[in-house]
C-alpha cells in the first residue's frame, strides 16, 4: 500500500511539472496597445519602403493612392501625423477601368429601335434603349465584367434569332492621391500613421527622393 501511495504521489508530480513545462513563456512588460504597424506591414509599392530608408538629407515625396471617396480623401488630408508634411495637395485623378463586355443590338433609325425595343419587352426580355453616346438607339441587353458571361448571353440571344453583337463599354473613375513631401526620417513614421487610421482606404504608397518640380494634376 506504501509503495502505491509513493507511486500516485511521483505520478502527480511529474503530471503537474509537464503542465508548468507546456505553458507558453510571457514576457516581462509587454502591453497591448494600439501600436503603429511594422513598416513591412504597409502598402508602400515594391522597392518604396527600401528608398526611404536609404534617403539622407533632401525631401521625400509621398504619395498616397488611390481613395475612392472625396471626404475620405479631405479626413485624410486634415490627418494630425500631416502637421510637418508640406506642398500637402489633394489630387482628381480619371483612371481608366478595365472594359465591360455589352451585348447590344446596333444602333438602328429611332423609330425602328423603339419598335424593337417594345417587342423585346413585350416578349418578358430585359433591355432598354440606349439614349447617348456612339451607340445611340442601340438596345442594351446587358452589360458584364466576365467576358465569358457576356458570350453566353449572346449566343443565348442568337439562337432567338436577335440580331446582337459584343461590344466593349469602356469606363473611367474618378479617384483622388494625397501627395506631400516631409523630411526622410518623418516620412514614413506619417505613411504609418495614415496606415493605421485609414489603411482600408486606400491601395498604395509611394515613397521616393524629391526630384525636380513635380506637374500637379488637378487639385479639387
């Protein structure tokens, strides 16, 4: 019995000095806080992150793109971490997006479009008459991101026997940059600044050397 006793005593033992082995080590004076990210953590273009830390003296040139909303773009402009930045300018950019695939019937004379037009609706198919622009009293019979999409509607059409083509609808938005320039040891101390309040705003950033006098797009 003496012996069982001594073995349930050793077991405990070894049971309860595995449990203090397995527990993860803390350090000492470690505190959450709302800690500016690593700079690797940043959206800053291939090669930007290596410019700033190899720029002495001068300036450096940030730029930050792009922001879909014109308030967005204000509040980051107004941002507290911008106090030291200067030339700070808020600029209108009209980017190009890519292509969407449109099925349409050609433009025809007015009258025979709206004749077709209500035919087709008529006939329970969605469509409308195009009223502007290079395919005017086109009928519209939809516009797709995938292009293979775009393809089955049209086949899909063809064996109704409408006369339907593939076109492409090109598009621009309108997007806004904050640029700025600021002494190379607070530039990207600031790009992490912004990060952190507004990171799921924005796409990018740019951090380069100040060369030369930069053409201001328009500023709105």
């Amino acid at each position: 019995m003496k012996w069982l006793v001594l073995a349930l005593v050793v077991c405990n033992l070894s049971v309860w000095q595995l449990g203090v082995l397995s527990m993860p080590e803390t350090q000492s004076g470690t505190v959450a806080s709302g800690t500016l990210p690593r700079v690797a953590s940043l959206k800053v273009r291939s090669g930007a992150a290596d410019a700033a830390s190899r720029l002495t003296g001068g300036r450096a040139c940030v730029r930050l793109g792009w922001i879909q909303s014109l308030n967005t773009a204000r509040a980051l402009k107004a941002h507290p971490a911008l106090a030291q930045a200067s030339k700070l300018s808020l600029q209108e950019v009209d980017r190009p997006l890519p292509a969407l695939h449109w099925v349409i019937v050609p433009p025809q004379p007015a009258d025979v479009a709206l004749r077709q037009l209500r035919e087709m609706q008529d006939q329970g198919v969605d469509s409308y008459l195009v009223a502007e622009g290079p395919n005017k009293n086109a009928i519209s019979l939809g516009l797709f991101e995938s292009q293979d999409a775009a393809i089955s509607v049209l086949k899909e059409k063809k064996h109704k026997n409408f006369n339907v083509v593939l076109v492409n609808f090109d598009r621009n938005q309108i997007s806004y940059a904050l640029a700025f320039e600021a002494e190379p040891n607070f530039a990207m101390e600031m790009a992490q600044a912004l990060e952190a309040d507004y990171g799921s705003e924005f796409d990018f950033i740019e951090i380069d050397r100040c060369e030369g006098v930069a053409t201001a797009e328009k500023n709105p």
